[in-house]
C-alpha cells in the first residue's frame, strides 16, 4: 500500500519562490474558483498532520494537550481547523479565542470546531505547564499594526516558552512579523517560534532579518496551489550558480581558473586583504595577488607562501581576470585616486569595506561605479547594513526594516550588483533578480568573515562566473562553511573568519566536483 503524500516539505537545497504579500493575494484570487472553505480546510489539515508528525518523534509530548491561540482573522480559522482535526485525531487540545473569529470562512471553522465538541476558552491559562505543543494561530500575513493587549501579552509568553523549552508552532507566520520583509510589524513585538508551517508558499520575511530567528523551523504547506513561474524574489540555492562553477579536466592548468588581485592594506591594516587573499586560493582561483597601499607589508605569507604580495604602485592591475577592493585600504586620497583608476580598468570587480565608503562620499565614484553597470560590467557591492545606510544616504534602521527594498535600491543606484550582508543576505541584481541567502549562522558575527567573503566573491570572478552568480555561489558556500563548522562544534562561539576557508574548499570539491575525482 503506498504511503499518503505529505501535506507539507521542508525547504533543502533546491529553488524555492519567496512569495510577497502581494503574490499571495492573487494566488488567493485565482483559488476563489475552488470550492468554498477548501484552502482553510487543506492549512489546518496540514499544520495538524505537522504536528502529530512532530509529536511523533516524543511520545511523552504526545501525551500532553495541545494548547492553540486563534486569533480574530483567517489565521485564527486555520487553527481552529488544525484543533478540529487533532480533537478527531484523539489528542487533547485546548483553544483560546479572546476575539470571536470575523471572516466568513473563519466562521464555518468555528461552527465546525463547536459542532466536534471542541472546548474554547475566551481567557488564556494562568501557565502553560501542563501543555505540550503550544500554537500561535493569532495573525498571519495581512497583519498591519503591531500586536496590542492580550495578543501582545500572549506573544510574551510564547516567545518566553520558545526560549526556554520549545515546542511553539506558528501558523504561515510568527504572529507580529512582517511577512515581506522579516522585520517585526511597525517595529513592534513578535512571536519567537521554534516551528513555523506557512501556507500556499515561504515568505520573503521567513529568512531575512530577524525573520529566521522568529520563524525557527520551516515547513511549507503549498496547499495543492501552483505559484507564478516567475517569482520577484527567490531562495538563494546551488540550482542557480553550479552550472557555472567551470569544468577541471585534467588538461587544465593554473591560467585557466584565473588570476584575482587582492588591493587594499594601507599601513598596518594588512590582516584583511591576508583573509581575503587566503580565501581566494581557496576558493580555487589559480594565481592570487595582493596588491598593497602601505608600506613595510611583509614578503611573503608564511602559512600561504603561493600568495603573490606586492606595492600596489606599478602592479599591472588591468591584466588581471578579476580584482576585489577595498579590504583595509583606508580613506585617504591616495586611496581614492587608486579606486578611480580600478572603476575605468574593464576587469570584473568587486568592492567592499573602504572601497564601499569612499563611494558613498563622493558623487564621482558613485558616477563611475554607476557608468561601469551602464556599460553592461556591473561592480559586485558587499556592504554590511550600516556600509549599504551611507551608499543609500540613511540610517541602519531604515536598511534592516527592509532589507529587500534596500539591496534594490543600491542595486539599481549603482546598477551594480548588491549583496546586502546580514542575516538572510540578500542578493540583488539591476536587470530585477533578487535572492535571499539561506545559509549563514551567528558564527559569522566575528571580524574578518566579511573580508573572507570578498575573497570567495573575487575567485569565483577569476573564474569566469557571471558577477550575479558569483555573489550567489559565494554567499551560499560562505554561510554554509559556517554551519558546517557549528556542525562539527566549531562555532558559532569562537569560530574565527580563517576556518572559513578550508571549510568553502571541502565543500566546493564535494558539491561540484566529487564525480570528476571519483573517475
């Protein structure tokens, strides 16, 4: 007898659209034709089936009620759907409806809900000691003020239970959180989840920002509803860059995986481009240079003799396949003189830390960074939220409330390609393609991971990536790396940005490159 198909998946590797509000709202037009109740019906059905699943696992859980939250709105209908089915499942389940549900078909699950015997309280319990499972069924994805009163005290005490003991599920999103952009509604508060099963497709706001804190694990429900072939938004995944990574035949030799300079390092600030350089090799680019502003920088760098160190003055730059800029460079005028001949070389490039700075002071770098997208030879931009704040003339605030908004405008201001580091990276690129980065951890909020990530960015450009899936391939392998390590205990305290590399490295060859080792 074959198995019953899964009312929902877990997101891994492949390519996955990021619906916005605004999609889903006509994704829910075009399923009206259904018959009435049908999308309600088939979210409840799935986050019970998630969850008997998920109690599965602990039986000792499973022997405790499930305590459920709905709120005034549809999300509050699809918990009541979601109790009904565990009530007639024989689990105990215990509702809490402090605002009677409005909608028309949050209404038929009430009624359906009530007709199945189910107990619904108007009050939240003293404790929820005795339960196991608790679910936020109280907002989905329309909300649009900031939770108030019993439904802000109750995220309170989800969150408090999340933190301390888990087992908190939340239906499409953590109740508060803005599903476009991963930011909590209006700056306010938000339920911490540990699960979270959405509905029709994952959300934008599920893995940028403090969307992926809030939303914990993620399932999807697509509730038999096919989304657009062409989405806005998509999930960063190797789908989309490894038919890049370039062939290694045994023919090959080191010219052909491209020659990367590394430019930066004014006096005393020579650790950064070392990362960067290091990573590049790494990364698999055949030759590696470092181009240096200081003076007095060492020979030759003793764990990595293969590094070419040099003075930037008389280096020919423009021979190079690729060139990264900017890791401690400084802001001085010989620094800005040196970006100003980089943007007139036609060599792919990427820019960041300093580099990034000196643009965002001075309108005629930002022309020339501009001109060089113009001209079909967009520069890659790596700043963090406050280095993206200065290029786009505002705060960090106003970056981390939407990040999305923010990579496109830099993206599209510099006609560059954008990657706008945080948690959940977003990649942006001027020709409209978007992508949200799914790997990553809180191993990486240690200094230099940023120069690393340049160095990966600029190898992959020695090698002939197009500069879009180079930011692609080198986001997901930087933040994979860093999981990897966590893995392995090596992070997320204390991992430092060097491990980096030779982690990128094993998973490069393992990915892309095991079957032509294995012949």
């Amino acid at each position: 007898m074959t198995a019953a198909r899964s009312p929902y998946f877990t997101p891994k590797d492949d390519p996955l659209a990021l619906l916005t509000l605004a999609e889903l709202r006509t994704l829910e037009t075009r399923a009206a034709a259904l018959p009435p109740h049908t999308l309600m019906a088939r979210a409840g059905a799935a986050a019970a089936q998630c969850l008997v699943d998920a109690m599965g696992h602990d039986p000792e859980t499973r022997a405790r009620p499930v305590w459920i939250v709905a709120g005034p709105g549809n999300n509050g209908g699809d918990a009541l759907v979601m109790a009904e089915r565990l009530h007639r499942a024989g689990i105990g389940v215990r509702v809490c409806m402090p605002v009677e549900v409005k909608p028309d078909d949050a209404r038929w699950a009430l009624g359906s809900a009530r007709a199945a015997g189910m107990p619904i309280d108007g009050e939240p319990p003293a404790s929820f000691d005795g339960f196991g499972w608790l679910v936020d069924g109280m907002f989905g994805i329309g909300l649009s003020r900031p939770l108030e009163g019993v439904f802000a005290d109750l995220a309170a005490r989800l969150t408090r239970r999340a933190r301390a003991a888990g087992q908190v599920l939340a239906l499409d999103v953590p109740s508060g959180l803005n599903s476009d952009t991963g930011a909590p509604v209006n700056g306010a508060d938000a339920v911490r989840a540990t699960d979270t099963i959405t509905f029709i497709g994952a959300k934008p706001g599920h893995f940028t920002s403090q969307g992926r804190d809030l939303t914990g694990r993620l399932f999807v429900a697509t509730l038999e509803v096919e989304a657009s072939a062409a989405p806005s938004i998509v999930l960063n995944a190797p789908a989309f860059f490894g038919a890049h990574m370039p062939p290694r035949d045994n023919a090959t030799n080191k010219g052909t995986f491209g020659t990367l300079a590394v430019i930066g390092g004014d006096t005393g600030m020579y650790g950064a481009p070392v990362l960067a350089a290091r990573m590049a090799l790494y990364g698999g680019a055949g030759k590696v240079n470092i181009a240096f502003l200081g003076e007095g920088f060492p020979p030759y760098d003793p764990p990595h003799p293969e590094l070419m160190l040099h003075g930037v003055d008389g280096f020919p730059l423009e021979k190079m396949d690729a060139l990264a800029i900017g890791c401690g460079m400084g802001a001085s005028e010989r620094a800005r003189k040196l970006l100003d001949d980089v943007l007139k070389l036609d060599v792919p490039k990427l820019l960041d830390a300093d580099a990034l700075n000196l643009v965002a002071k001075d309108d005629e770098l930002a022309a020339a960074v501009a001109a060089r997208g113009a001209q079909g030879d967009p520069c890659i931009l790596t700043p963090h939220p406050l280095e993206a704040a200065r290029l786009l003339q505002t705060d960090s605030k106003a970056v981390q409330a939407d990040r999305l908004a923010a990579a496109r405008q830099l993206s599209a201001r510099y006609a560059a390609i954008a990657v706008l580091k945080g948690s959940g990276t977003v990649i942006a690129s001027p020709d409209g393609r978007v992508a949200v980065n799914p790997t990553g951890n809180a191993g990486l909020a240690t200094g230099g991971t940023g120069d690393v990530l340049g160095g990966l960015i600029g190898a992959l450009l020695a090698q002939q990536l197009p500069a879009y899936e180079a930011a692609l391939a080198g986001v997901y392998l930087h933040g994979l790396a860093a999981q990897t390590l966590t893995d392995d205990g090596i992070g997320p305290a204390g991992l430092t940005a060097g491990e980096l590399a030779p982690a990128v490295r094993t998973l490069i060859n393992r990915r892309f490159y095991a079957e032509h080792a294995r012949s």
